[in-house]
C-alpha cells in the first residue's frame, strides 16, 4: 500500500490545495486501497495487485472528470523543477557541514581575543598576539567565505519553481523529528554555557591556580560564550537544511501540506528570502566593524547570541500569509 500512497500523493502534487480537490484525492485513494483489498483477497500477489490497481486508477486525466476535478486537472500545469529524493539527501548533508563550518567560524570570531590575551598578555609577546588574533579571525572568515562559493552549489533552489515528491518529504519529515532532540539538547546545552561564563567570571578569584593567568576571567568567560553560540548556531543551521526541503513545494498546493511539519515550518516572502540570504555575512561585517571600532572585544560577541533572535523576527515580519490554511 506504501506504492500506491506515494503514486497517489504524487499524482496530485501540484494541484490546488482546496477542499473540493482534497475531497477528490481521499475518494480516489480509498477506491484505490479497496480494490487492492479486494485483489488481494483474490489470491493475487502483491505486485500484481499494485500494478492492477495502477493501470486501473493510476491516470487521473481519466478520472478527473468522475472525481468531479476534471477543469483543475486540465489546467496548463505549471512547469516545476522536480528534487529528486538525492538531490534532497544531498543538499541536508551539504548544509550539515556548512552548519558545522559556521558555528566553528562563529565560534573563532568570538575566540579571537582570547588568542591576543593568552599570547600577548601571558606569554609577553604583544606583536605575535595581534597576529594570532587576526589569524584567527582570518580562519574564520575563510570558513564562511568557503560556505558562501559552496552554497552556489544550490542557490538554483531559489531560483526555480521547484517540486518535491511525498516520499521525499516524508523521508526528510522523519530525519527532522530524529534531530529535534539533538536540536533541543545543543540549544540547552549552549544557553547553560552562556549562564554558566557570567558565573564563572564573576568566582574566577576564588580558585587559587587560575589567579596566576592573567586576564583569566576573560579568557574563560570567552570561551564558555563562545562553544555556547557554536552550539546554539549549528543547531538552528542544520535545522534550517531540512526547513528548506520541506517549504519547497507551494503551500498553495496538496504537495505544500504533506506532513505536519510543513504547515508549521516558517515561508517567508521573497523580499524576506533575500534579506536571509545575506543575513549571516552581514552579521559577521557588524561585528568586526563594531570590534574594531570600538575595540571592545570583551561585550562584541554579544551579538551572536543576539543574532537568531533577530532572524526570528525577520522570518516573523516577512512571513508569508498568502497561504491557503483549510
């Protein structure tokens, strides 16, 4: 019964998500599941009896007009980009890594003082802090520039009217329900650091060994922020890969409703797609002008924590109401 599901949902992918169309699609998919019952009952294989019922049922042009859809069917279809289940593979594991390549880099942004106060402040050596500070800041900008020609890979998404088939989605809708615990653990896990580096800056007198390193509330309040954000920024990026996936079809059509996920997941205009897409990089500009501007290390890596949040209200502003909720 999985096969026919699937060439059912499919077979009404791109159509209106109306009632009179969705009304056609369960009468059809019961009419299909009560003749494999009965083929079944019959002695049949199970092959046999899925083809059957697929020679039978399997061409909605002729039964359109029994199932009382026929002007909808008939309408000149709009020409689609169809993702195969692949390419979607392919392109949650490619921001997989791209996740993990930004949360490093933010996380060497916000690293790159402690560089400058280990080398500089404790070992003497005021010229090579600097150098280490920049270096650090140049692996990181590395990373992100390195994601950015990567992401070229798949900017055809955003450029095309793209389809993607219910079994697809239903794959991806699983894979993301498997990470949501993961995500719930990292977003925990990287506030508690963050609470936990104002606690710690604040007794770093009271332990005895730490009072020899200097500048070593610093140090330690930087990086507990800064493996907290790592891990709050790849948590909400590896989410936002099968995010992608599952908006992709028009949430105008029966293909844009196929699971749960996609009626919650965010759609956002093209005006709010297009401030997101260079969101991050301009995230990274404000910090290291603000940075070096000011020269307040030390509170410029607030910004980072502060940056998803404002995503949230982006998503929230440009959120796309032009949907058809039934």
């Amino acid at each position: 019964m999985d096969t026919i599901k699937n060439y059912l949902e499919t077979m009404f992918m791109q159509l209106p998500n109306t009632r009179e169309v969705l009304k056609a699609k369960a009468e059809l998919g019961q009419m299909m599941e009560d003749k494999y019952n009965e083929l079944i009952a019959e002695g049949k294989a199970e092959n046999e009896a899925i083809a059957a019922v697929l020679a039978d049922f399997g061409n909605l042009d002729e039964v359109a007009e029994s199932l009382g859809i026929k002007e909808v069917v008939h309408q000149a279809p709009v020409d689609k980009r169809v993702v195969k289940n692949e390419e979607a593979k392919e392109y949650v594991k490619d921001r997989e890594a791209s996740a993990f390549r930004t949360a490093i880099g933010v996380m060497l942004c916000i690293l790159s003082p402690v560089s400058y106060i280990i080398v500089a402040e404790n070992l003497g050596h005021r010229g090579m802090g600097v150098f280490a500070m920049f270096l650090t800041i140049a692996c990181a900008v590395g990373l992100f520039i390195y994601n950015s020609v990567q992401g070229e890979k798949w900017s055809w998404m955003d450029k095309t009217s793209c389809a993607v088939e219910f079994a697809t989605i239903d794959e991806i809708n699983k894979d993301r329900e498997t990470f949501r615990p993961t995500k719930s653990i990292f977003m925990c896990a990287g506030i508690v650091l963050c609470v936990l580096a104002v606690g710690l800056a604040a007794s770093i007198d009271e332990i005895g060994w730490l009072r020899s390193i200097r500048e070593s509330e610093g140090i330690f309040f930087l990086t507990f922020v800064a493996i907290g954000v790592c891990l709050i920024v790849y948590g909400n990026a590896r989410d936002l890969a099968f995010t992608k996936i599952l908006t992709l079809n028009d949430s105008k059509t029966v293909g844009g409703n196929y699971v749960d996920s996609q009626k919650s997941a965010k759609r956002v205009t093209k005006t709010g797609q297009a401030v997101l897409d260079v969101f991050w990089p301009t995230v990274t500009c404000l910090y290291f002008i603000w940075s070096f501007v000011s020269m307040r290390w030390y509170i410029t890596w607030i910004i980072w924590p502060l940056a998803p949040v404002v995503r949230m209200l982006i998503e929230a502003i440009f959120a796309d109401t032009s949907r058809n909720d039934l």
